[in-house]
C-alpha cells in the first residue's frame, strides 16, 4: 500500500521526538522494548495465543513474532532484533524487505537468549518495557516500565499519526466486509457460530487475529454486554442480531458494533432511531469539548427515545436525574482507539500522568479526557433490556414510572448498541466505519 510507504517515515520521526523527549526528561540513555513471548499452557506443551507488546508495534508492523527487541534512543537508527529460528515444527516467520525496513539495523537471532549480546552491557540508564519482568531480571534491568515513560508515552499515543489512520481506515474496511457477511449471515438463519465464521472469512482474520474475541448475539443473548459464547444450535426463532467485531491492520484496531432486527417490527423501529441518536452523537465530537460531557448528553437523548416509545412515563430531565437511563444503558459511550482496542492515555490531564475520575455516577467511562483533533474515539450508545438491572429497577421507588408490559415484550430481543469509529481532525471528522458504506 503506496500511503503506508509515503507516511511511516514522518510516524518513525515522531516516535524518535517522543523517545528523545522523555529520555532526556528522565535521564535515561536508551529503551529496550521487548515485543515479549509466548506463555506457556500450565501443564501442558501448547502455547498461548501471542500478543505483541503495543510499544513494540507502535514503531513497526510486526505483530505475530515471539522474543523480538527494539533498543532505541531517539536519535540513532533503531536496533531491531529480529527472531528467526531454526525450527522444524513450527512455520517461522521469514522477514523481508518492506517499506519499513530500511529504517531499522537489522540483527537476526536465532535463539531468544541471543538478544544478551545485542543489548548494552551496561544496562544503567536502559530501561526495559515489556511484560515479563522475570526476563528483564535475567539480562540484568534494573529500570522496568518506569511509570514516568509508560505515562509520556501513553499520554501522547492519543495524537495519532497520518500513517496510524492509514492502518486504522484499512482495518475498518475489512471490519465492515465481515460485519457485511455476519448480516448476511444472520438473515440466511445462521447460528452464532455460523455467523462468526461468515465473518473471519470475510474479513481473512482467524480467531486470534482479531483485536478482541467478537460478540455474535441472537435474541436475548444482546442483553449479556461481553457474550462470546457462539452457541452452535440455532434458535427456534429468530428475533434480533447484536454484533460487535473487529479487524486488525498491523497492528491497529477497529471495532465496529450493529444491531439488525428480523423483522420489520417495533423493535426494528427501535434500531432505526438509535442509529439516528448516534449519528447525533458523533457529531458532538468536536475538538476543545468534553467527552464527559457528550456521554451525558447520551444519557438524555436515551431519555427521549425511552419515553417516545412509551418505555419510561417521565420527561428526559427527571429520568436522567432519578438514574433510570443507566438502568437501560450501563456503559460509557465509548473510548479512544489504536494500537489497543481501548487505547491508553483516556484519564490523562498531561503526559506526567495527572489522573482524572470519570463523574462519581458514571464510573463506567473510559475516557474522562478532552476531545483534541488526531484523536480517534469510538461511538457507542446502547439500549438493552438485561434481567440484572431491571431487577433492580423494579425493586426501586422508579418502578411506578416503567411500563413494564412494553419492556417485557422487548427482552426476548436483548438490546441495542451501535457503535463507529471517528478520527477528530481541527476542521471536520471522518467516520471511518460509515466511509466504507456500512448503513
């Protein structure tokens, strides 16, 4: 891809001015960022799935290589010690020239105790970031994920680079190829299961390439926020279908959410109103405003849509105020996105770190940050009907103003939550996931 090739020098140029930055600050002479490896199955000789360190493949697109280093210092070309063993049951992973390449000294390694003799013998003011601390005890760290560069670094990774959105936009576009087949999918009556697999065909990932396990929900299996379980039997009926699956493009995630109803009932006018209400909301993602803010104003505009279906008996001020809304939507309206699906840095004031609390009554938050242009933030209002919190309602002085008949011919339907990815630029936003035709 000619953009990735045309961006990354500017992106390695900026995370050279970060390093440099943050080692002079804290008077440090280099990094060594440990991609890390493979945990082992207790008892057992298989292997976890492996996940790459996010510092290690914010510099470049190596994402499935175990026992890989990078030791940089924000000046000199960066080392890259490259894991590539003799090994005749497992397929190695050969690297080649690309368009990164020539930017990095290139050591090979055979044997991950080969990196001893790439690191600095002096280790004093080379601190280690990774996650195995037992390994940076080993080769003898004695500066492990310093708290004050984590932060610095966390902190700024929320200004994404030209060529992170480059990756960003390519892993929407294949997020919405398989959530295209998942619909698809669904109206063809397949089970969860057969939907999950419509949908890593699609989008050529296999289960572990994709950023996070997807959520296939029939029915009422909408209503369990973090469903994974892909039940293989299909249902007697089918009623609704809840998505929430992503893609990975080199390292970066997207992570797209839609609700479909079956048929053309009160439930589907239901979707279409929420997808409105969200449209709305991602509008209100405009540099020099509150993301606190905005997900408050979620809260009323649920308000208005549970009274206009003659769910809650009660004007939007009042039921926002007595806390019913949360008993309908128990999340935060969304998060920042890149390298990590709920990226770093969301209740940062500075890069020093300067923590800020989400407000008391909405501790479900993952971002208590100002919204600033390059910023990349998720959208995603929800509306579900789960036992748990209704449960709790109806043993609350707010029961009288539920129509609980309307609300118990909506549970066999789970809920609702739609959800884009949006980059914030000064002048405009670009919805990524609706760029790619995803109605």
């Amino acid at each position: 891809m000619k953009e990735l090739a045309n961006h990354y020098p500017a992106h390695l140029s900026e995370l050279q001015q970060r390093t440099a930055t943050i080692l002079e600050r804290e008077n440090l002479s280099a990094l060594a960022i440990h991609a890390g490896h493979a945990g082992r199955i207790f008892l057992d000789d298989m292997y976890y799935p492996f996940k790459t360190n996010p510092h290690f493949k914010a510099w470049l697109p190596i994402v499935d290589t175990p026992n890989c280093w990078l030791i940089v210092n924000g000046q000199d070309k960066p080392i890259l010690a490259y894991y590539q063993p003799l090994d005749f049951w497992h397929k190695v992973s050969k690297l080649s020239d690309d368009y990164w390449t020539r930017f990095f000294d290139i050591k090979l390694i055979a044997d991950a105790d080969e990196i001893a003799a790439i690191l600095p013998g002096n280790k004093q003011g080379v601190a280690y970031i990774g996650a195995h601390q037992d390994v940076a005890n080993d080769l003898g760290f004695t500066d492990i994920n310093p708290e004050s560069v984590l932060n610095y670094f966390h902190y700024h990774r929320a200004y994404k680079t030209d060529y992170e959105f480059v990756c960003m936009r390519e892993a929407n576009r294949l997020a919405v190829l398989g959530h295209e087949a998942a619909k698809t999918a669904f109206y063809n009556q397949g089970s969860e299961f057969d939907i999950q697999l419509a949908y890593l065909q699609a989008t050529g990932h296999s289960e572990n390439e994709v950023p996070y396990g997807n959520i296939i929900a029939l029915n009422e299996n909408a209503a369990i926020l973090h469903y994974t379980a892909l039940e293989q039997s299909k249902p007697s009926k089918y009623l609704s279908f809840l998505i929430d699956a992503g893609a990975s493009f080199h390292g970066y995630a997207a992570d797209i959410t839609r609700t479909y109803s079956f048929n053309q009932d009160e439930f589907a006018d239901l979707i279409i109103a929420m997808n409105e209400m969200q449209l709305e909301l991602v509008q209100g993602l405009k540099p020099g405003t509150s993301y606190v803010d905005l997900h408050i104003q979620n809260h009323y505009l649920l308000a208005a849509l549970l009274q206009r279906f003659d769910l809650v008996n009660l004007d939007a001020q009042a039921m926002v105020s007595k806390g019913i809304t949360g008993h309908f939507f128990p999340h935060g309206l969304g998060h920042h996105l890149g390298l990590q699906v709920h990226d770093m840095g969301g209740f940062m004031a500075d890069d020093k770190g300067t923590h800020v609390n989400p407000p008391s009554d909405h501790s479900f938050l993952r971002t208590s940050r100002g919204i600033e242009s390059k910023q990349v933030f998720t959208i995603e209002p929800g509306l579900y009907f789960i036992e748990y919190f209704l449960s709790a309602l109806a043993k609350s002085d707010n029961a009288k103003y539920i129509n609980w008949d309307k609300v118990d011919r909506f549970r066999k339907y789970g809920g609702i939550r739609i959800e884009d990815n949006v980059i914030v630029h000064q002048e405009r936003l670009e919805n990524m996931t609706r760029n790619f035709n995803l109605a």
